[in-house]
C-alpha cells in the first residue's frame, strides 16, 4: 500500500496454494508424452486409412485412442496452469486463501492499513467456503455433510 507521495506505508505477502514446481515439471512431462503418444496414434491411423483408402476397426481404435489421449494431455497443462480465483473483496477488508504456518487458510487483510484482521486454519488445497461479510462469518464445508462456521 503506498501514500499520496508514493511511499510504501505497509507491504504484506501471503502465498498462494497450489502444486509444487517439482509437481509442475512432472504433470508437464507426462502431459508432452502423452500428447506424443496421441499425435503418433492419430498418425499412424490417418496414413493407414489414406495408404489403404479405408478404414478399418483398427484404424478407428486407433484415432479414438488417438484423440483420447491428446484430450488427457490438454487437462493435464491445464491442470498445471491453474490458479485460484480465491479472493473476496469487501468494503473494508480482502480475504485471500494462503498457505499459514499451519496450513492452507483465509486471511482477512484490512484495506486501509493492510494489516491481517484475522485467519482461519482450513488445512485443505481447494476448500469450498464463503465468507459472509456482512455477519461476519466464514463458512466452511468440511465434510460431505458438514459445514463449520467461524467468526470473521
């Protein structure tokens, strides 16, 4: 946050969760294999089929597969360039999912001073909560049949 002149009155950082760069390298790896191994089935399917002038089962397994396997690769990039759209914004206040000491939580940060208002500990990747910001209240999905309240 700056002042009218431009000088930083208070600076604070909360880290996103998410996968591992060493999880990212691996999901890239296996998403460019298996792309390879699609594009060479549609390939070897599409040249039998003109080499031949029809087609067979064979050739339609294998374009299907083909085809399959290219859309199994498309996940997984788009998997690896997920982010989480995990911000609300109130009147006076920005709550953000973050990693916490003691896991992944909410944090409240007041908009005026940017100072951390409050936290709550979720200890999930992908929580599935809402925030109430006129009760003032976060509310989240623990269980498949349970939902927690917290003050916030």
């Amino acid at each position: 946050m700056f002042d009218l002149d431009g000088k930083p009155i208070c600076h604070a950082f909360y880290k996103a969760p998410g996968i591992s760069f060493a999880a990212k390298l691996a999901l890239a790896a296996a998403s460019a294999a298996t792309m390879a191994a699609g594009a060479t089935m549609s390939a070897q399917s599409g040249f039998k089929e003109g080499y031949t002038g029809m087609k067979t089962s064979e050739t339609r397994t294998q374009g299907e597969a083909g085809a399959g396997l290219m859309g199994g690769a498309g996940k997984g990039f788009a998997a690896m360039g997920k982010r989480f759209n995990a911000t609300k914004e109130a009147d006076g206040f920005i709550a953000m999912l973050t990693v916490l000491p003691d896991g992944v939580g909410v944090v409240k940060v007041n908009k005026d001073s940017g100072k951390k208002e409050n936290e709550v500990v979720l200890k999930e990747k992908e929580p599935l909560y809402e925030i109430d910001d006129l009760g003032g209240m976060l509310y989240f999905k623990s269980k498949k049949t349970e939902i927690s309240g917290f003050k916030f």
